[in-house]
C-alpha cells in the first residue's frame, strides 16, 4: 500500500465515487504486478510513455473505465475494462498479443467505505482479499504464456546436448559399463543363414539346427573334446565342432536329450 498512498493523493482531486477509489486500486496492482499505464482510451495517443501513474482523463466515463498497460519487458499488452453493473464492477482484462481474455467481478461496497472518500488509510478496506483477487483472477492467467516462452528455450537447448538418435522410450541395454558388444553378423548378408552349418570350424553363426550342446546354458562335465569314457577316446571330436552324443552321458544330465529330437516329417502320416 505504500506504493498506493501517492498514487491516490494525486488522484484524490477527481476521485468522487467509490468506484474510482476502486480503480485507483486495481491500477497499483497492476503496477505491482511489472505493468505500467500507455493511456486511456481503446486507441493509442502521440507520444504514449510508460508509466506507474493514472492518465489524464481516466475517471471521464464513470461507468466503463477503459485503460491500456504494457508489461516492463515490452512482452505484453493489455486493455483493460472496468464496467459498472449496479453496484459491482466488472473487470475484463484482454492480452492484445495473445488475445487471452481474464475477468473477474468486485463487489465495490466490499473493499471501498464510500464516506472516507478524502481519507486514504480509511477508505479501503479488505485489501489483501482484493490483492488476491486481482492475482488469481487477472494476473495470473495473462502470464501463463509468456512463463512457457521462458521455459522453451531452456528446453531446447537440453534438446540440443542428446544425440539425433535419442529415443527417451527405448530401454538402455543392460550391458555392463566398458563391456565389448559381441559381433553379429550382418542380418543383411545372403550368407548368414547357415554359416555355421556350412562350416563348422569357423566359429560362425545363423545355423539352421539346434545345438542343445551350445544352447548358451551352463553344461559343466560335457566337453566332447575330451571324449567320452567308454565310448569316445579324448581328441576323437575336435574341437568346436558339432557333436550329436550318442547314449547316455550319465544320470543327472540336465537339459534336452539330444536324441529325443525328432526326425523331419515325423507327424505326416504319409511318409
């Protein structure tokens, strides 16, 4: 309110209703608020400056007060509306740039004391009711789209720091940190599909056939390469390559039974 004791000083010589008390009012808000007075009127006059004051000729029309504000940063610019119905004022506020229109209805006998028209620290009452009033009803709402204009270029330059191919929805692979990738073939390559069929001893992969041998799962006492007691000396199956055992290897054997795999066309009764 300090802000607003001069102000209505230099107003108080036209002051002659409750309503321009209540205006005087809702203008140091706005002030208060980064706003500052261009003029009254709905058209812009020669030579308009920002300022904190009430223009000259504001209170002319008793029952609509029209009045044009500019925020300090040039970003917006309001019309401002005040009309009188019956003893409550309508404020209609509209945004020119983003044509964002905020109202709000006050009730001039609930923050105005008509006979203290010429005492400042009596006239007003219910202030902090009307300061939120003004908040949550005009300012608030107007401000809502210059608050995001500041927010997306902080957006855009996080944007800026992830790669092209960033895609926030794909799950991170949970290889362990500094692991080498295996190398896959190339899905593309015509030679793929049955290279380790075709060559055995090469390490390849894309074979056609299920190794229950090398499924990826833990086998611990089958090495083929060290042979099979009984059957097999050791070096009889070289290394790396496909071995299809042959009877069992002993109880416990975890896994599926090689020779349970069933020949081609097994169901067709027709063959």
């Amino acid at each position: 309110m300090a802000g607003l004791e001069p102000l209505y000083a230099l107003a108080r010589a036209v002051i002659s209703r409750p309503q321009d008390a209540l205006i005087c009012s809702v203008h140091w808000e706005l002030v208060r608020h980064g706003y500052r007075c261009l003029g009254a009127g709905d058209q812009p006059g020669p030579d308009e400056r920002k300022s904190e004051l009430l223009p000259t000729g504001w209170e002319a029309n008793k029952e609509v007060y029209t009045l044009r504000y500019k925020s300090t940063d040039d970003a917006r610019e309001l019309l401002l509306k005040a009309i009188m119905v019956e003893d409550s004022m309508i404020l209609n506020v509209m945004d020119r740039s983003s044509q964002k229109v905020a109202d709000v209805t006050l009730a001039v006998a609930d923050y105005i004391n008509p006979e203290h028209l010429d005492d400042f620290h009596k006239v007003y009452k219910n202030t902090e009711e009307l300061r939120t009033r003004i908040a949550s009803g005009i300012i608030t709402p107007l401000s809502g789209p210059a608050e995001k204009a500041k927010k997306e270029p902080e957006a855009e330059k996080k944007d800026a720091d992830l790669p092209r191919d960033y895609d926030p929805l794909r799950v991170p692979p949970r290889q362990p940190p500094g692991a080498r990738a295996p190398s896959w073939p190339s899905p593309l390559s015509p030679f793929a599909v049955g290279g380790e069929d075709l060559d055995p001893l090469g390490g390849r992969s894309g074979g056609m056939i299920v190794d229950p041998l090398r499924s990826g799962f833990p086998r611990p006492g089958i090495d083929p390469s060290s042979g099979i007691p009984g059957r097999l000396p050791p070096g009889a199956v070289p290394p790396g390559a496909r071995f299809d055992p042959f009877g069992p290897l002993g109880a416990g054997r975890s896994g599926p039974d090689p020779d349970h795999l069933p020949p081609p066309g097994y169901d067709d009764m027709f063959m």
